[in-house]
C-alpha cells in the first residue's frame, strides 16, 4: 500500500451522490495505489447545511472525524448526531 504524496493528491471540489451542494475532498488513497485493501482513503470536509447523498457500504467501512460543531448521519436506519 502507498500512501501519495502531497503534490500528488487528487484535491477539489465535489458533488457525492446527488447530495447537497459541493464538498471538499482530498484522496490520498485508492483502489490503484492500495493493492486493492482499499477502495478510497479521503479527506472530505463538508461546509454547514452541505450534504453527502444516502449511500450505503458493502463489506465497507465509513469512519467519521467531526473537528467542529456537529453532524447528523444515519447509521442502520437511525439518525445519530456526531
């Protein structure tokens, strides 16, 4: 597995699955540098009252760091707040 470096990550802006409005995604892993383990490593910051779309992970893993305030995410059906 390689991890890129910084003048080689793929940095923008974003719309994820019809969400609401664009985030900021920085990708420093994907399926092309990480041997297949893993499918996306990605930093994505999503501005207030911006969205990602209802999406759902298969034998997948989604991991959530809040660095400030608050977000809502539904996990299994309900709504939690992070």
């Amino acid at each position: 597995m390689m991890i890129k470096r910084s003048s080689e990550l793929a940095d923008g802006t974003v719309s994820i699955l019809s969400g609401r409005g664009e985030v900021h995604q920085t990708v420093f892993l994907d399926h092309n540098t990480s041997c297949q383990i893993v499918r996306l490593g990605a930093i994505v910051t999503i501005a207030p009252g911006k969205t990602t779309g209802f999406h759902i992970h298969h034998n997948d893993y989604e991991v959530c760091y809040v660095l400030s305030g608050t977000a809502r995410a539904t996990d299994d059906n309900e709504q939690v707040v992070l």
